[in-house]
C-alpha cells in the first residue's frame, strides 16, 4: 500500500500540465501510450506509401518508376518503417495504455524511463528517414540496396546512409529495452492486491513474453550491426572472408534476433484477440493457462530455430535437420492458440463488431499463413521457396493479421475507451472489408508467382510472371488507400461521437472496463479489489 | 461472409489444379516447372505432400469456423455456454490438441526427412562432374573443372531477348544428362544464389566459403532459373540458363570450346603489335559485356555506386593508374578485380575506353605493357 501512495503524492506535483509540456514532459501512461500510437500511424502512412510504389513498379514488367537502387532502398526502408516504426510502437502503445488500466495500476513502475523510451523513437524514425534520404543530396553515397536484411559484404559497399541506419537500429534498440524493462516491472510489481500472476489479463501475458524476448535478443543485433559498422570503418573483417572473417556469421546474429522478432511482432496482437473474442462470443477465454503455456513455449523454442531464414547457406545435414525439426514444433504451441480461440467462438452468442470482423479474418488467414509457414520449414522443399515470392507471400500472411490487423482490432475495440466516443460502426465495417480483401488480392497471387519461379526483391521480371503481379499491384494500391479510410474513422471518432458507456461492449469483462470513458488524468489511485469473475 | 467463400473456392481451385491437371500448371505458371532430376522429382513430391496436408487442415479449421460463425450467432438466438471451457473437453483439450498436432507434424517431418537425406549430401565415393559456379555482380562464370573449360553467362537486352527477357543469357551453362553432376557455389564479391527450380536446388554463393549441391538431369532441355539472394543494383539481371544435351553432345560442344580457347590463348601470346582500330573494335565488344553493366554503354555509369568512365581522371589520367584500377579493383567497392582476363583483352578495354565517347587519351596500350603493369 505504501508503495501506491508514494506515486499517488507524486502524481499530484504533476497534475495537469498543458501545451507541449503535457506531452514532451509526460510521464503519464494514457499520454504516452497515445503518443506512440500517433506515431505508429504516422509510420505506418510512410511504410504503406513505400509498398505502394514498390507495387506500382510491379505492376507490369520493365522499370518505369523507380531506379533498381531506389527500389531496394525502397524494399529496405518498407520494412523497417513498418516493424520497428508502425508495429513495435503500435504494441508498445497499446501496452502503454491498457496493461496499467487492466492490472489496477496507477502508472507505470518507471514512467520518467516510460518518456524516455517514447521519446528516443522520434530520434529513431528521422534518423532511419534519413538513411533513406542522404543518399540524394550531393556527396550522399550510394542507396541502401541490401533489404533490411543488412547482408554483408553488399552492406559494406553501401555509402553513408548505411551508418544512419546502423545508428537508428541502435536508438530504436534502446527504446524498445527500456519499454521491456518497464514493462515487466510494472507487471512483476504492480498488480491490484490479490491479482496473482495467473489471474492478470492475456494481454498482460503476452507482453511480459514479448519483453522477455526483446531484452534477450535486441542487444545481439544491436552487437551484429556494431560489427557491421567496425567492418566498414575500423578496419576489422569480422564479416570479410578474406580477413578472415565470416559473412555468414552477420546471418547468424541477426536471425537470432531476426525470428525471435517475429513472435514479439505476433504477441501483443494475439494478446488484443484474447480479449476480443471472449468479448463478442460473451463467454470466457478457453484454456487461459494453456494459452499462457502455449505463448511460454513459442517464446522459448522460437529463440533456438533461427536458421530456418537460412537454409541455402550449406549447413550439415544434422544442423538443417535440427532446425527443420524445431521449427515445425512450433506448429504446436500455435495450434493450440488457434485451437483455444475456435474453441472460445464456438457455442458462444456471436456478434460481429468491426473488432470481432477483425479477430475472425485474423484467425481464418493466420492459420493459412501458419500452414505455409510449415511448408517453409520443410529443408528439400524450401531449398525451392527459399527467397521466391512465395517466402513474401507468406511472411505477410503472419505478420499482416498476426500483428497489423490484431492492432487494428485492438484500435477499434478500446477506441470508445480512449476517446469516449462510439466510432463509426458502418464505417469500421466498410474499411474493413475493403482492407481484407485488398489484403487477399494482393498477398494471394504471389504463393503462385514464388513457386512459378520469381524471386523475391527484384524490380524486373520476365513476361511470364505479368498476370499475377498485375492482379497483386491492383489489391496493393486498393489496401493501401483503403488506410485513409482507418485514419478518417479515428480523426472522427476523437473529435466527436455517441459517448461511450464505461462497459462500451456488452460482454467486455475486465478492470479496464469499470473506469469512465474516456479514464480521467490518473486511474486505479486507490488498487481495486480483485473479484474472482473480473480475471479470467 | 462472401469473401470466406471465395478464399475457400479459390483454395479448392488450387488444391484440384495442383492435384489432377498436370498439364494446366505449366500455362498457368501456379507451381514449380516439372522436375528434370531425380532429386527435383523427390522435392516436388514432398512439396506437394506438404501442401495436401496443409490445404486438407485448412479446409477443416475453416470448416469449424464456419459452423461456428453461422450456428452461435446472439443474432439467431444462440444462448453462450458458459461452462464449455470447463468441460472434460476444455479440460483436456491442452493434450489432445498439441498431440494432434505432433502427429501431423511427424508425418511431415519424417518424410522430409527421408528426401533430405537422399537429396542433401553429394554421393560420395563416385565419379561426379565438377561444375564450379562463382557468382559476380552481376554474372555468372561456370568452371567446368574436369574440362579446363571456362564459360562467362551474362543476360541478354531486352531489344535481343524478347519474351525471354531475363530468362535468357549469352552463354549457357550446358550440361550433360544421365551424368552425376557436383556444383561448388562460391561468389567473387557479395551473396548470390544458384536457383534452377528444374534441376531443384538453390544454394548461396558466399564470398570465402565453396558449398555444393549436385543433381542428375534425366531428360534434354532448356532450364530457366534467376539469381534468388539479392546482390545489388542489378539483382534482376542475373538469369541462369541450363542447356541439357546428352552425353555425346556434350563432348562435342567441349571439343569446340577447348578449341576457341586454343586460339584465344593464341591469340593473346602473339607478339605482334595490334593497330588502334583492332584494339577499339575488340574493346569495344569486351566493354560491351563485361563492363557496360556498372559504367553502362555510354560510359555514364550510374552515380554514386557506379562512377562514369566519360571524363573520368582516372581514364584520362596516366595508363598505369588505369591499368591498375582495371587490373586490381578497387576494394570495398562493386569495382572488382579483372585481372583474370588475358592481356590483349584488358589492352583492348582501356584502349577503349581512354579513346572514346569524349575521352581523348589519344594513346593505345598494348598486350605487353599489361604484362608489364602485372
């Protein structure tokens, strides 16, 4: 108790600041985690209009648009714009905001940390933009052409943009540690008296896994990219063969991070559906702790298979059998998450909000990208998908409704909270079936473009492959618009709306759902007292 | 509701387009080419087993979902069972869940597994064809090392190629059928990767490392593949062309080639001093292939990565601060190391290039002086 009167005092010598102050100063859970959601839509805007003219330049063969290093500049930038800019923030935001409300918090444990973590990121983002940009003013070198990847020796020949990007992955790094760290404090130390750590809401579990992850593979690409930056001016060969180095050492460092990545990517959104369906079946998670298990488990193997980015790069036989093996595990622990969410739909009493659509369309397209991803894992098999455009269909059937569209659904679903006001009920339904089915027509067409021959990352290709990469450049530019329409829906619903009831949805269970909406300045001041029906 | 159906519709056209009409796959261009190796046989087999599995689970979750979707609807009435997670079933479900999955799982794991083995690893103890493949920006050379044969593959313009724009090389790899074939992977500056889905493998080429991977044509052919690990600016520019003659066909066309090499080498050991207009016309040719890529044909290049050879003070500068750049490389650049080509041919390219567009060196470098320059 005297813990939480030591920051409820606090939290009164800040009351109300205003202006900028409020939100370069904030130290408020609310404030920041709106903060990190803005700029994850900002991101978001910029990745999207990337795709988009890695698109346009699809759409037929030939190079009309862009120039080849423009194009994989363009590749590289997509990415990084979108999994450290738009979805890691977006999590870190909605974390922000709910994991204090759901565990009868006051704040975060370390919020001075929690505003430093925010505010590294915008240094971050200009510093990945201007890697993109420094190499078009005079004496800016060559374009970054590696994918985000960062693959020595290409990585090396690369001009100085390259040390931009190498310094944005370190702030970017550090933003996401200190996230984690605040994270598991907050929900190691700050739960309502009576919350034991099997009563604490799903999305909290995924987030303390996810932080888990983060602080245990973010500083070994933080240590690949260091190497890197030695490589190319200190005179060291860690990655050059002929100094005695090893190129694909850099593969090792960063795959390691690179799919642990993947499930931190996954988590949090798996977490928003844990609470989106129960909400709209009206009835409780099924198997709370084997999906808490089931996350454990895909944290824990999801560390040690990844060379499975890696293949064709001549491992033995015995280490190529051992990753096949580990990876196909995984199948698992997924399943059984799949499985709980069916299983949590079925002989509830459905209603399909725009939140539910989402968490549906989810589940539906995730289990195919998850089968794919089996098919991946197969050695002789992806010895033929590996690096094709069937590896980039698949990669976006997992990371678009595992991650994007689970943090889509969780906007929609704690909007009315946030903001107090009701969305636009019809709208969210338009925008979403115009995004799901822009997403279908774009990613489908290129399982068979990949196994037809083409490879991934290239911006020309031969006659053979126009039709399908027409039909996908079309259901790009009709996904990618289809994000004003999501911008327009949120801009209407902060400004104004049908007030929203604290409960906002009639089956939401919850301690986030028993302040007003939207929650004043400061919540949880006094720790509610935990019920056994509120948990679960 | 309407776009669940045609996801599964368009499934079910894809399960029954792969499964039963053969013959329509390879107009449509929706899965891999036909095998032309036993190895690529065994790898479209475990490919397709894979994907029945995965389409037959899909079909099945789907299945349930749409059950669901339509029957436990508040709209129709449906009252939520609030219990049903605290049924045997939801009880015990955390077993017998991830025990049905393991079992799929070992299904496929073990038949991978077996195609891994027999795919994987070169025959040992037997006498295969060594085909070293070394990836450059942005072309091919092939070794064939038991031939003493050495074949430069680079794409063609589009002007000449056609519809097999990026599908079509200068020079082939031609490769017998019915013979045990090793391929040793090594790249001479960034990643590349040796993809002809036909013949089933894609290996990296990595600077410092050889890997191998081997394959046993069974029928004549023309197989089309590309580089698949990107390697720069021209990354699309890179296609792999297999040309599969039999055996005694083979023989012939490294009789021919041993031949040309011959003269060449001939050629080039000949002491005599060659005109300005001999060395511009076979520069110009050489400059055309081997250079044009990077520093283009118009001696342009393509600033920053790739600097213009037109005006350059390199170029214009001194022969042996030319001869050098050419000969050596410039390390941490795409400016590789020609020293490998012969003398009259690095005579020839500088001659060239010191001579035309607007450079105007004026002087011509002979055979001799490249040796010299060594």
């Amino acid at each position: 108790m005297s813990y939480t009167n030591a920051l409820h005092d606090e939290a009164h010598h800040h009351d109300n600041p205003t202006g900028w102050r409020r939100w370069l100063f904030s130290t408020n859970h609310k404030d920041i985690g709106t903060l990190y959601l803005l700029f994850a839509l900002t991101m978001l805007f910029m990745g999207g209009a990337s795709a988009m003219l890695i698109r346009a330049e699809l759409f037929q063969p030939g190079i009309q648009l862009l120039d080849p290093d423009l194009y994989n500049n363009l590749v590289t930038n997509h990415a990084l714009l979108m999994i450290f800019g738009a979805v890691m923030p977006a999590a870190a935001g909605l974390a922000n905001w709910m994991i204090p409300l759901m565990i009868g918090a006051p704040d975060m444990a370390l919020p001075r940390m929690n505003n430093l973590s925010f505010w590294i990121l915008p240094a971050a983002g200009t510093m990945l933009i201007l890697s993109f940009v420094v190499p078009f003013f005079p004496g800016g070198g060559s374009q970054i052409n590696t994918g985000w990847t960062l693959y020595p020796p290409l990585s090396v020949q690369v001009g100085m943009s390259m040390d931009f990007l190498i310094f944005a992955i370190h702030l970017l790094g550090i933003s996401s540690v200190l996230a984690s760290i605040n994270i598991i404090v907050t929900l190691l130390n700050m739960r309502a008296p009576g919350m034991t750590l099997m009563q604490m809401p799903i999305f909290c579990w995924t987030w303390l896994v996810t932080a888990f992850l983060l602080i245990l593979v973010v500083p070994v690409l933080a240590g690949g990219v260091t190497m890197l930056l030695f490589d190319r001016h200190f005179g060291t060969s860690f990655f050059d063969a002929a100094g005695g180095g090893d190129p694909v050492l850099f593969q090792h460092l960063f795959w390691f991070f690179g799919h642990p990545e993947v499930y931190v990517l996954l988590l949090p959104s798996i977490g928003v559906l844990s609470h989106i369906i129960p909400t709209f079946a009206r009835k409780p998670l099924f198997g709370y702790k084997s999906m808490v298990g089931a996350m454990i488990a895909v944290g824990t193997i999801g560390m040690v298979v990844w060379a499975h980015h890696q293949y064709t790069i001549g491992m033995s036989l015995g280490a190529v059998s051992y990753f096949m093996i580990g990876t196909i595990i995984i199948s698992i622990p997924v399943g059984l998450m799949i499985f709980n969410f069916i299983a949590t739909m079925w002989r509830g009493a459905m209603t399909f909000e725009t939140p539910m659509l989402f968490a549906v369309a989810i589940i539906l397209m995730f289990t195919f990208g998850g089968l794919s991803g089996v098919m991946l894992a197969v050695v002789p098999a992806d010895m033929q998908y590996h690096d094709s455009m069937f590896v980039v269909a698949h990669f976006h059937y997992v990371l678009m409704p595992g991650a994007v569209f689970g943090l889509f659904a969780g906007v929609f679903y704690w909007l009315p909270k946030w903001t107090g006001h009701m969305y636009d009920e019809r709208l969210g339904k338009i925008f979403f079936w115009i995004n799901v089915t822009g997403f279908n027509l774009t990613f489908f067409p290129q399982h068979f473009l990949g196994l037809a021959g083409m490879p991934r990352r290239i911006i020309d290709y031969n006659v053979m492959f126009t039709e399908f990469n027409a039909i996908s450049s079309v259901g790009a530019m009709i996904f990618g618009f289809s994000h004003l329409l999501l911008l327009y829906i949120i801009i209407k619903t902060i400004r104004g709306g049908e007030p929203a009831t604290n409960r906002v949805w009639e089956g939401a269970k919850g301690l986030e759902w028993e302040v007003a909406s939207p929650p004043p300045f400061h919540t949880w001041e006094t720790p509610p007292l935990i019920r056994q029906e509120q948990t679960s | 509701m309407c776009r669940r159906f045609t996801t599964v519709s368009r499934l079910l056209l894809l399960t029954a387009g792969l499964a039963g009409f053969q013959s329509t796959q390879a107009e449509y261009g929706i899965n891999f080419p036909p095998p032309a190796a036993d190895v690529a046989q065994e790898i479209y087999d475990i490919h397709m087993l894979t994907m029945r599995i995965a389409t037959f689970l899909l079909l099945v979750v789907f299945s349930f979902i749409i059950y669901s979707l339509y029957f436990h609807r508040k709209s129709r009435g449906y009252q939520a069972d609030q219990n049903f997670h605290n049924t045997w079933f939801g009880n015990w479900s955390w077993v017998i869940v991830p025990a049905l999955v393991l079992g799929v799982d070992l299904t496929i794991a073990s038949n991978a597994d077996t195609v891994l083995k027999k795919v994987w690893d070169v025959p040992k103890d037997e006498k295969l064809m060594d085909v070293k493949v070394t990836g450059h920006q942005w072309w091919w050379e092939f070794d064939y090392l038991d031939h003493g044969i050495k074949v430069e593959s680079r794409y063609i313009p589009e002007e000449k190629a056609g519809d097999l724009y990026l599908r079509e090389v200068d020079n082939r790899l031609v490769l017998p059928t019915d013979t045990k074939i090793r391929f040793l992977h090594t790249s001479a500056d960034v990643l590349h990767a040796f993809w002809v889905p036909e013949l089933a493998f894609k290996k990296d080429a990595i600077p410092g490392y050889v890997t191998e991977t081997w394959s046993e044509i069974n029928r004549e052919g023309v197989f089309r593949g590309q580089c698949a690990e990107l390697c720069g600016t021209w990354h699309s520019r890179m296609p792999l062309v297999v040309e599969s003659v039999s055996p005694e066909k083979f023989q012939e066309w490294v009789n021919e080639q041993q031949a040309i090499k011959v003269a060449t080498a001939a050629e080039a050991a000949s002491t005599k001093t060659w005109s300005k207009n001999e060395l511009m016309t076979k520069g110009k040719a050489l400059y055309e292939t081997k250079c044009a890529a990077c520093h283009q044909v118009t001696g342009l290049g393509l600033p920053p990565a790739f600097p213009p050879l037109n005006g350059s003070p390199i170029v214009n500068g001194p022969v042996e601060g030319h001869l050098n750049m050419v000969i050596n490389g410039k390390p941490g650049t795409a400016m590789q190391a020609w020293g490998s080509l012969n003398d009259l041919e690095i005579a020839a390219i500088v001659t060239y290039e010191r001579n035309t567009w607007d450079n105007k060196a004026g002087d011509t470098v002979q055979p001799t002086d490249v040796a010299l320059a060594r």
